[in-house]
C-alpha cells in the first residue's frame, strides 16, 4: 500500500478510485441525501473516502449545494462516525450538525489528493436544545444569545407540531400519546465547540 508523503498525516482515497469495495450486506450510500435530525436537507453524499492506514472508510464527502443551513456551497469530509443511516428511505441522518460547523470543515476536490492531519478530530459540536411553547419566547432567547455574541450560523430555531405518532430516525413507529398536534413547539438548537462552551449555554439557557 502506498504511504502518505506527510508522515503526520493521513492519506485519505476516494473508494470509487480504488480497489476498495462496499461490504456485502451494507448499502452503497453514494447519492444518498443528507439531513439533519430536524429534516433539514444538509447535502448530497457524492464519494467515501478511506483512510489507507486502517483501511476504513472514514469521511463521507458531502456536496453542500441548496443546503437549508446557509452553509457555503461546496464540498466537505463529514467523519462518518457521527451519521446514521436510514436504509428505509436511504437517507444520512446527521446527528449534530450546524452551518458553522459544516462551515470548519476540511473541503474537498476532486482529483485532489487528500491528506488531513492524524491528530485532527472533526467532532459535531454538541447540540444544546431548548423546546418553547411560543414563538416569541423562542425569539427572546436567541435575541438574549445574540447580545452574548453567539455565532447566528450557531442558531436555529425548528417549529414543531406534537402529533399521536412519530417515526424515528429508522423508520420506527412510536404510537405513544404526545400531543394532540393543536399547538406548535418551538426548538431551538444551539451548536457548542467544546464542553465548556456547552456548559455556558446551557447556562445562558436555562436563565432565559
């Protein structure tokens, strides 16, 4: 196997570029959409790249374009411990993501050798949620996050209505009583870089 030029780095090959091959029994999710918990449209898978050092697959390489989270179109290495797959509705569920996260993420080109650092850990931030019965509270709360000069690219704020049944991110029906789907819910969901940042805004948060 051929070795990185970079002794502090990785190489990392597109799987449709090499003699690598999907495993029997798991989905080719090439072309597969991506959301994110929410149902936002997040991108399109258009390659997999494998780290040739362990021989996994490791980054996802997501086409960004028409995202709903007013991420710049392009394409990035999205680490694939942190999706789910929905093989129901071939979908990529992207556990915890925001815009300014897709936005700090390793670009990719094709044709272009790729190599990222080994110590780097492109880890979601963790999502702070917060669920508001108005909309106006939910508005009082990012406007309080704004004053405290939290990214806006950080922000975002879900309507929800509660319904008799919902379906998980696998396609699993939960029949459970939730709500009679009369009001609408408001979820605000914050990325946060690290623990202590997450510990600030659950701070902030929960003095709203």
């Amino acid at each position: 196997m051929e070795q990185s030029q970079h002794p502090e780095q990785v190489r990392l090959l597109e799987i449709s570029k090499s003699e690598y091959e999907i495993r029997d029994g798991q989905p080719d999710i090439i072309g597969w959409k991506a959301f994110s918990p929410d149902e936002s449209f997040v991108g399109v898978v258009t390659e997999l790249l494998i780290n040739t050092t362990e021989s996994i697959v490791q980054y996802l390489v997501l086409d960004l374009s028409e995202n709903e989270w007013a991420a710049v179109s392009r394409s990035v290495c999205y680490p694939v411990d942190t999706v789910l797959l929905d093989e129901q509705t071939n979908r990529v569920i992207l556990e915890s993501v925001s815009a300014l996260y897709l936005d700090e993420l390793p670009g990719y080109e094709p044709g272009t050798p790729v190599h990222l650092p080994v110590s780097s850990v492109y880890e979601p931030y963790q999502l702070i949620t917060r669920t508001f019965n108005e909309e106006a509270l939910a508005e009082a709360a990012v406007k309080f996050l704004l004053e405290k000069e939290v990214s806006p690219s950080s922000i975002r704020v879900t309507p929800f209505n509660p319904l008799n049944s919902v379906t998980d991110l696998m396609g699993n029906t939960n029949t459970e009583f939730l709500g009679d789907g009369s009001r609408d819910e408001y979820i605000l969901s914050v990325a946060a870089r690290n623990e202590a940042e997450a510990s600030q805004l659950n701070e902030w948060l929960d003095s709203c």
